[in-house]
C-alpha cells in the first residue's frame, strides 16, 4: 500500500520564533492520522510543510521512500482539503471536481468518468449543476472532499475541514469521512483541535504542544496511559482530575471516582457535590474535597439529591506522574505521597476506615 510519509528533523521558524522543532514521525500507509492540539501548537504548519505549501527551515518529508521536501505541491501526489472548502464561486459542483483533471489534460471522457464517480462517492449526483453558493456547508465540504478524490492521491490531508459546519453537521460528518476512510482505502492525514474528532476518527493520534510531539500511540493508549499531565487533561471530556502533591502528581479520570456512602477499602475521602451538570445521557458532578475540586462523572440521575459523603478511586486507577509532570512507574511512593496529603488534610480518626496504603 502507497502513502506512508516520513517526517524527519523537520523544523520551522518564523524570525525568532520557533514553530516546529525537530518533528520525526512516521505515518504509516492506510493510516488515519489525526495532528492534535491547541492552536498555536504547530499542527496546521506541518500538514502545510508535507503538502509542500510551506517550507521547513531544516528537515525532509519522504513519501513511499522518495524524498519530496522541495517537490512543489502539485507533483507530491497529495490532495489538500482546506478548512474554507476553496471552491471556485462561479463553477458548478460538477467543474469545480473536473477542474484539476482537466489542468492535468486528462481527455474529456475520462475525465467524466472519473468525476461521476468521486460523485457518487460523497452523494452528490443531484447537485452536479449547483454552484457553491445554493449548497450547504456539508455539500460543500463533499464538494471539496470530491474535488481531493477524484485525483487518486497517496494521501489526504486535512486542515480542519469540519471546524466551520455547526454541531449537528459536524458530527454527521464524522460519520461520513470515516465511511469514506473506510472506501479509500489509503493515509488519511488531519489536523484538528477537537479531541472529539481524534478520538472518534484517528487510528493513530500525535498530541503536539508549542511545537513539539507530547505522546502518540492509538486512541486507547492515549486515553488509557497519558504520558504526562498535559496528555492527561488535554484528552477526556472533563479531563482527569490532577493533583498537586508538592513533589508528584496524581490523575484520576472522573469516571474512575464513585460516590459511596462510607469509608471503603479504596482511597476514600469526604467530598460535598457543589454543582451538577445534567447532560441526559450522564451527569457531571463537581465536588470539593481537601484534594481541591474533583469532577465525577456518571449515568444520568436527573437529581441533586446527593450533597455530601465520600468519593472513592481505586489504586489502579491512578495515573502517576513525577514532579516535572513526566509519568512514573514508582506507583508506591506516589501513593504514600497521596496518602500522607489526604492524612495531614483532616482527621483522619473521625472515619472507621483509614486510608489505604499501596504495597
């Protein structure tokens, strides 16, 4: 299978600014790669420095073995699909698809031939006479989509294509460009700041911060073993809960915290439910606690009627960090950390329970 990129040392600077530093990635072929992050954190100029719209300072892309860092982008074999769609206003749906075939002086029949069927493949047979401007934001985008497809890149690449469509649109979307993944059969790349589309799109995710790779691996193991707690607060909806221990963290992700009505076996401590947010399908409690505010999720109670008690987690659990925010694998001394902080918090002799400590 065609499509695998290979990003090498590859740095951009804008003046004094550093924006990329260093990048080495491997982009397997058939992949769905998804560049997260906040904005600022060098993802979009990445997706441009591989589509050969942006020159790197240093560094080279590869893609099936061939070295194409000063390729123009017309000649890597990739199919840029751009956050504003970049439809031209005065062609029709079918034009703006057969557009780039008729540049490469591809003959008239295939050319129909090829665009007929990039149309089928996002349904939009019916709207082949339509001009951007009678479309929705969703057709557009499959007009767009259409347009990438019908020139049988190696890969795709994605710049936020969904960030201007509303939430409903959006979600549909997904759906649609994972079918469409699935069809392809080839590299998807896409940029996104939304860990909902990583999450529920990408096969492989690469979580980047002011210019740097923070973790990649699948979903799961992001999700499952952040390897610090930047990783661990940016991904999860509410993020996990991380507690500053003077010279360690702790994370602990809201589903993994319980209410219980006494003392258990487990790291328990007195909490008071200070709001609740009600969202049908679970609820999001926030609690305070002398670990500080702790967020609580759940199935959906439609109730209020719990105010105070005790929340526990389970040692397994707990994501271990060390003092400089790096994970740790010495779990045992994290956990006499943490138990020490919940003993020096309140008196713990007013409980039957104490505190358990991990072996």
């Amino acid at each position: 299978m065609t499509g695998n990129i290979l990003v090498e040392n590859i740095s951009k600077s804008f003046g004094n600014i550093d924006v990329l530093k260093q990048i080495n990635l491997n982009i397997e072929p058939g992949s769905f790669t998804i560049l997260l992050g906040p904005s600022g954190c060098g993802k979009s100029t990445l997706l441009r420095i591989i589509s050969g719209l942006e020159t790197p300072t240093s560094g080279n892309i590869i893609i099936d073995g061939e070295t194409i860092t000063d390729y123009d982008p017309k000649d890597r074999k990739l199919a840029m699909v751009f956050q504003n769609y970049a439809l031209y206003p005065h062609m029709t749906t079918y034009k703006n698809i057969e557009y780039g075939l008729r540049v490469l002086g591809m003959p008239k029949d295939e050319r129909k031939e090829k665009v007929t069927e990039a149309l089928k493949q996002v349904d939009l047979l019916d709207q082949a006479d339509k001009l951007p401007a009678q479309m929705s934001g969703g057709q557009r985008q499959r007009v767009a989509l259409a347009r990438a497809i019908v020139k049988r890149p190696k890969a795709f690449l994605m710049d936020e294509p969904l960030s201007n469509l509303d939430a409903k649109l959006r979600n549909q979307m997904r759906f649609e460009l994972i079918d469409m993944y699935k069809k392809l059969n080839t590299t998807f790349v896409y940029v996104t700041h939304d860990q909902v589309e990583a999450m529920s799109m990408g096969t492989h995710i690469i979580l980047m911060n002011k210019g740097v790779i923070m973790q990649q691996g699948s979903p799961r193991e992001i999700y499952e073993s952040p390897q610090s707690v930047y990783v661990a607060q940016f991904i999860g909806s509410p993020p996990a809960n991380i507690f500053d221990l003077g010279h360690c963290y702790v994370g602990i992700r809201p589903e993994d915290v319980h209410f219980v009505n006494e003392p258990s076996e487990q790291f328990c401590i007195p909490a008071e439910v200070h709001s609740a947010e009600q969202l049908g399908g679970e609820t999001i409690y926030h609690v305070k606690t002398v670990l500080g505010t702790v967020n609580l999720r759940t199935s959906c109670t439609w109730s209020m009627d719990r105010r105070e008690g005790f929340i526990e987690f389970p040692q397994e659990s707990i994501h271990c960090f060390d003092k400089n925010g790096k994970r740790t694998y010495d779990r045992p001394a994290v956990f006499r950390s943490l138990t020490a902080y919940i003993r020096n918090s309140y008196d713990i002799k007013t409980y039957d329970k104490d505190v358990v400590l991990a072996d």
